[in-house]
C-alpha cells in the first residue's frame, strides 16, 4: 500500500472511529500515531515525532489567548450581561410579533461579542430567555430553535475562538479575521429575526407580544448595557489600533469582565473558582483535541496528501466556484457528525492549500480572510444540524417539556438562512472584505 493510499484509507477509519463515539481527539491521536508509524517503520523515530510535535504545538504562544477567551465568556456569564441585554433588546423588540424571540437572538448576538463560545452563548441565553419565551407563549419549536441558532453568533461576532485557530492554522491576520467577521455576524442576526418573522406571519397565534416599553425606559436599558459595548471597543478596536496584541487584548477583556463581574455583586471566591475551573476544563479539551489534529495532520503531511490533492486539483482545470461549492457542501455533511472544533482543526490543514492554488480573483490575503469566514459559517451551520449539532441538545437539554425532534424542526428555517447566507457571501466576497479594505484605507 502506498503513503497516499494509506492516507486515503484513513479518513473512513477516522469516521469510523467517530460514529463509533470515540472521543474525536482520541481517534485522531491513534489514527495519527498509527499512521505515523506505518509510514516511517519505526517506534523510536514515531515516538521521537510525537515527542517534538506536542511541544511545537504547545509552545505557541498565540494559543494562550484560547483560555483568555474561555475566561472572558466565563465573567461574562457571572456578571449578569446576558440578562441586561436581553432585558434591552426586549425593550425595543418586544412589542413587535415575534419581537421577545427576536430579542432572545439580539442578546445572543450582543454576547457573542463578549464571549467567543458559541455553546457558551447558548446556554447563557438560554437560562435568561428560556422562562420569557415560556411566558408569552412561544411553541417550544421556535423557542428552542431560535436560542439554538442565535446561540451560533458566538463563533462568527469577535472575539472567536475558533476565528482564531483558524488564523494560526491558515497563517491568518487575526485583527482582520476579527473585523472582517462583524458584517456576516450581523447579517446573521438579521437573517435570523427575519426567519421568526416569517414563522409568526404563517402561524400567527404562535406567540403573544409584550406592550410597547416607553423610550424612558428603552434608554434606561439600552445604558445598562455599556460594559459590553465598552469591552468589545476595547478588545477589537484596541487589537486594530495596534495598542494591544490579540493575545494582549484577549488578557484585557477577561481582566475587565471580571471586574465588571466583582462591580456587579455577582462574583464570590466560589463562583470565581467555578470559572476558572470551567475555563481549565474546556481549555484542556479544546487542546487535546487541537494535539489530536496536529498528530494526524502531521502524519497527513508525512504521505504528501495535502501537496499531492493541491497538485492534482490545480491540474485537473476545475473551476475554482465548483471547488468551493464542494468543499462547502463537505462542511454541511461533517457538520451533521462531527463538532465545530475538530472540523476545522480536521480539514484546514488539508483544505486551505488546495484552495489556495485556485484563482478567485483576489490577493492571497484576502482570499485568507474570506474562505476563513465561509468557513466558519458553514460549520456554524454544523452547530444546529441534525444529528449532532451541540447548541440543539444544549437549548434542548434546558427545555425539557420539548420533544428533540420538535428542535430539530425548529431550527430548520434557520439554517435556511444560513443557507441564504453563505450563496449571498460567496458570490459577493466585497460584503465580507469591505470593512477591511476601509480600515486598511484609514
């Protein structure tokens, strides 16, 4: 069998592993070392590898600003912002049909830029627009389906975790990945509350509305919610401005939620320790599995996989749109089985050379930028897809009088959108580049 076979036959075996409920950082790790060893035919030189390989990837420091992140979403949660927003987006939202859903999607949206998690941003969401949702009557389809969506916000409004892994993978800027985010973020917002508008305009008893809140009140709550603002300025505009490095801004954004958590009344050495363990626990996750993809790419890298499909792909006159729309449409399928993470850490290494030596019509960078941002969506996408989409059985989890199929259904017309997105996104790279290319200007 030859190193490219060997390489091939991996991916079911891997798959396989998966569907099996192995642990996806497992299965990579025993993939990879296997893999590794049946290529270079030795134990000590495999070992040697995995020796050299998990310091090199540990020992980056851009890495650090993963658990920054984690510890941001963290005093985030505590702080009680979640609920100011949602209580300010309710003000101005809430009268209107289907406005508290819509509301729930805003604050998810207001969140996400305080906290790069996506499963983070749900659950938050979820404990504060739950109870609301219940009180006006929304079916627990749209309810839990339009938390499950708006919870996926999280992951494309910076700060992003995941945005920046890709960046590292992909040799991205980070501070443009990060503004070249914000305009399909908030196209995903849009898209969203149109998707409830259009669920309430067929099934119109489907929920009741609040009264309308006096503008008195509106900025009363629109001011409640000046931290968020304050910390996201700070964080992205200070990374742009170039005062502070993204992993500096990522250490200036935790320190200032947690302060904003201790002002709050909300922090104790309990709930502090719970924090910190939390942000332990998911960053120790989070970088096995990111060891786990190192170990397997490195063994993909060892058979020339990568160099050999970007050869072949370049040869074979392929027109770059097709390419796209079947690497795009891979995305969808594994985000029916697999999780966001282990997606991408999975496939960039692979993927992005291949696509990188197709003609878009643009520079090397910002074709970084825009396939990053396609991708991210698209396993955003991934996040409220049927089988195994986390934010589903997250929302679900919270809602127990809903059936899960009943989810299911509910999050439908939202990848609809989402689908609706990445067509608009793709044919019009300028909508995700402009805000770069005006900075860039400045």
């Amino acid at each position: 069998m030859t190193n490219i076979e060997l390489a091939l036959w991996s991916f079911p075996i891997l798959l396989a592993l998966v569907f099996l409920r192995a642990p996806i950082a497992l299965a990579m790790i025993g993939v990879g070392v296997g893999g590794t060893y049946l290529v270079i035919g030795s134990s000590m030189m495999t070992l040697n590898q995995l020796k050299t390989l998990t310091y090199g990837t540990f020992s980056n420091y851009s890495f650090s600003i993963i658990p920054l992140f984690l510890l941001m979403g963290q005093f985030a949660t505590l702080s009680g912002m979640s609920a100011a927003l949602f209580r300010a987006a309710e003000s101005f939202l809430g009268h209107r049909k289907g406005g508290v859903a819509m509301s729930a999607v805003g604050a998810c949206a207001g969140f996400g830029a305080i906290c790069g998690s996506s499963l983070a941003t749900a659950a938050t969401m979820g404990q504060v627009a739950l109870p609301e949702l219940r009180r006006y009557g929304y079916p627990g389809s749209l309810a839990t389906g339009a938390l499950a969506a708006g919870g996926t916000l999280g992951i494309l409004i910076p700060p992003s975790v995941i945005l920046v892994i890709y960046a590292i993978l992909a040799e991205q800027n980070i501070e443009k990945l990060f503004v070249a985010a914000l305009i399909p973020g908030i196209l995903a917002a849009i898209g969203y509350m149109i998707a409830i508008s259009v669920w309430v305009h067929w099934s119109p008893n489907s929920a009741a509305v609040k009264d309308r809140v006096p503008w008195g009140q509106r900025m009363k709550a629109l001011g409640q919610v000046w931290p968020v603002i304050l910390i996201f300025v700070s964080v992205v505009g200070g990374i742009y401005a170039g005062i502070f490095t993204p992993t500096e801004a990522a250490a200036v954004g935790a320190a200032g939620t947690g302060l904003v958590a201790l002002a709050s009344g909300q922090m104790s050495w309990g709930k502090l320790n719970q924090a910190i363990l939390s942000t332990a626990a998911s960053s120790a996750m989070i970088f096995l599995i990111i060891l786990g993809a190192g170990i397997y790419n490195n063994f993909l890298s060892l058979t020339q996989l990568p160099q050999t499909a970007s050869v072949w792909v370049g040869d074979q006159g392929f027109s770059p749109w097709f390419v796209l729309t079947i690497v795009l449409l891979m995305y969808l399928v594994f985000g029916c089985v697999m999780d966001s993470l282990s997606m991408v850490l999975l496939t960039v290494p692979i993927i992005f050379p291949i696509m990188s030596v197709l003609d878009f019509g643009m520079s090397a960078n910002d074709f970084g930028l825009w396939f990053g941002i396609l991708v991210l969506i698209v396993v955003e996408v991934g996040l409220i897809t049927p089988p195994v989409g986390m934010n589903l059985f997250i929302i679900n989890s919270m809602a127990k009088e809903t059936p899960i199929g009943q989810t299911y259904k509910g999050a439908l017309p939202f990848v609809l959108t989402d689908m609706v997105r990445v067509v608009i996104l793709a044919a019009f790279p300028p909508i995700t580049l402009w805000l770069v290319w005006v900075i860039d200007a400045l």
